[in-house]
C-alpha cells in the first residue's frame, strides 16, 4: 500500500470507509481550501493516525506543486496514500460529488427560466460579494509567499504579482501565459545562477484552440472551457476567474456577467471545491448534461495526476527547475487572484450592490467572518432589497 509499512497494513481502511470519511468531508466543507486542509488532517492525522504531522504537511506541499484545484488534490492524494489507486477514485469522487449536486441544483434555481424577485435579489446580492472574497483570497496567499520570497528575491516576487494583477485585469483570456512566462523568467534566472544553460519551455497559447473547439458543437466547447479551468488553475480557482468570465460571457456567450457573478457565488457558499463554478458555466450552457460533463472534465486532471504521478511526488518537490518555476509561477497567480476582483467589481450593475460590495470588504477585513457568513450575508441583503421593490440587474 503507497506509504504505508507492513504493521500499518491492519489499520488500513476499507473502501467503505474512505467513501463514508471523505463523504462527510465532501458535505461539510464549507468555506474552501482552509476548510478541506483542517478536516483532511484531522481525519487522517489526528482521529484516524494514517498519515503523520510531516506526512500531511508533504502531501500539502506537493498538491501545490500541481496545477489545479489544490484542496481538491489533496483529497485524491490522501486517499491515494492510505488506500491506494481504488481509494483515490472512492475518495476523491465522494469528496467531489456532494457539492456538485447542491451546486447544479442551485444552477437550476439561478438560471431556469425567470426566477422569483426574492431568488434574483440573493443572486444578485451574493455576486457583489465576490470581489471581495477575490480580495481576501489573494491576501491570504500574500504572507507565505513574501516568506518564501526572501531566499528568491523579493523585489522579482513583487514584479511578477504586478503581473499577476494586471494580466487579470486587462488580458483575462491569456492570464495563463502570463503565469508561464514568469515561471520561466524564474526558471532562467535560477539556472544561470547555477551556471547551467538555460531552456526555454514552450507552451502552446491556450486559445489557439478555441476556435477549434467552438466549431465542434457546444459540448466540445464546454469541455475545452472546464479543461482549461483543470488544467490551469495555480494557487486556488480564483486565478481562472477571468478567463473563464470571457469565455461564458464574452467569447460563447451563455450566461450575462451578473450570471457570471451568481455562478462564482454558489462555487463559494457550496460545501466542496470552488472549481465547482465551472458546474454552473457548463449547465447555463447545456443544461444538467452540461454541467456534469464540466465538471468530470474540470477534475479529471487532479485524479489523473495523483493516480498516475504520485509515486513521484517526492523527487518532484526536490527538483530545482520546479521549485524555481513556481517561484516565478505562484506570486503572479497570488496577483491574478487580486487582479481577478477587478473584472469581477466592473460586472455589477446596480448602485446598492457597490454598497453590498464595501460591506462585504468590511466584514472580511475587519469583522474577520468567514468567506461563507460573508456571502449569505449580501444575499441576505440582496434578498431584503428585491422584495422592497428595489430595481435588480436584469
């Protein structure tokens, strides 16, 4: 069994097991990455003893590593580690498949036909919200990385979350090649300090396919969109925020930029990943069969990450070249999650959801509440003023 040794093998959990413990996970996780860390370890380092202090604190550490839904990845990881490949499937599927459910059948809520004025003003409530969490997010990513900028040089650390912030703000569909390219610049620098000579990395420009895919039905369009959100979101699932915003919004279409906002909202107030969004994105644009076939799209990356790689998480956490390419690749991720608040703020249409806006920044910030208090707040908010007759975006 993956890390495992033989007088640990009695402990080793049944299938039934792995799917009942990160079920219940899948239920109450509740307020993103923080959340799934905190149960996570007290699941399988303090009630159950699978997995040491240090053991989890490497499994973190090389879940970050990989791009994609972080948290997410570390449930398919610890599966992985005390049940093999077969509990990283139950696992990692009974921690997604809770929060799906509820997310699509909000879609369905949200989305369906015309919606009642108290259901549109809590949407519309909990959309103004988001910048804000945006915001916390990126400024909860902020003290780590200034840490970890010391030994990498801090002023190259400030430039590439500048970056970070002005592709997210002003080029949105090429956010990730702006991610790749400081990657690289961190890359080179670090190996010519090494005295090695230095490779380039070549990557493909996302969109270059976009066209093909737009022309293959809206299926393959929704599936290239959640592949991209799989496939590419470092730091956390704000960073693909705004291309996912143009491609929904401005490039297929399917859902309005407030719609956009209430798809962002329910990924928050879901228990489960908030890569779940892209859920919403798919069902706005082909109904239940949509939303599903985004989803399994979206996580299908992480399983075949850890299913297939994680043997070989150890020698990828040592190498230098990666270490050194997320040095440049994780502060300009930590500055599209702020940039990202940007476009986000920009969407809302109506004076009293700026006023929803400060207040959430307000009780985040000063309050300390948590991300969900802080959005079923403004929909609260949202709420009150639809039915006081207050105009809401269409």
């Amino acid at each position: 069994m993956p890390g495992k040794s033989t007088e640990d093998a009695i402990a080793t959990p049944g299938l039934g097991t792995v799917l009942r413990e990160w079920g219940r996970i899948g239920c109450v996780g509740f307020g993103g990455p923080p959340t799934h860390i905190a149960l996570l370890r007290e699941l399988c380092v303090r009630r159950r003893g699978w997995l040491s202090d240090q053991e989890f604190e490497d499994a973190i550490a090389a879940c970050n590593l990989l791009p994609g839904p972080a948290s997410t990845q570390l449930a398919i990881f610890t599966a992985w580690r005390v049940r093999g490949r077969a509990g990283a499937l139950v696992g990692g599927a009974a921690f997604i498949v809770p929060g799906l459910i509820v997310i699509l059948a909000l879609a369905a809520l949200f989305l369906t036909g015309s919606p009642p004025a108290w259901v549109r003003g809590a949407g519309a409530g909990a959309g103004a919200a988001v910048a804000a969490v945006a915001v916390h997010a990126g400024v909860g990513l902020i003290p780590a990385g200034w840490r970890r900028a010391a030994t990498t040089g801090r002023v190259r650390w400030i430039l590439y979350v500048l970056a970070g912030v002005a592709s997210a703000a002003l080029v949105g569909p090429w956010l990730v090649l702006v991610l790749l390219g400081c990657g690289v610049i961190e890359l080179t620098v670090n190996r010519s300090r090494r005295g090695e000579s230095s490779t380039a990395l070549l990557a493909v420009p996302a969109q270059s396919w976009a066209a093909a895919a737009a022309g293959a039905g809206v299926f393959a369009s929704v599936a290239w969109v959640a592949l991209k959100v799989g496939m590419l979101s470092y730091g956390g699932g704000f960073v693909i925020i705004p291309l996912m915003q143009d491609d929904a919004v401005n490039t297929y279409h399917w859902m309005s930029a407030g719609e956009f906002l209430n798809a962002v909202a329910l990924g928050q107030v879901t228990p489960g990943p908030v890569v779940q969004t892209v859920a919403v994105v798919g069902y706005a644009a082909a109904g239940l069969t949509g939303g599903i076939l985004a989803s399994l799209v979206a996580f299908a990356p992480s399983f075949l990450f850890i299913l297939f790689g994680a043997k070989h998480f150890d020698r990828l956490r040592g190498n230098p070249n990666v270490r050194a390419f997320l040095d440049g690749a994780g502060p300009a991720a930590v500055g599209a999650i702020l940039g990202s608040a940007i476009p986000l703020a920009l969407s809302l249409t109506q004076a009293w959801q700026y006023a929803v806006l400060a207040g959430a920044g307000v009780l985040l910030f000063v309050f300390r509440r948590g991300v969900v208090t802080t959005i079923l707040a403004a929909a609260g908010a949202g709420t009150v003023l639809a039915l006081a007759g207050v105009l809401l975006p269409s």
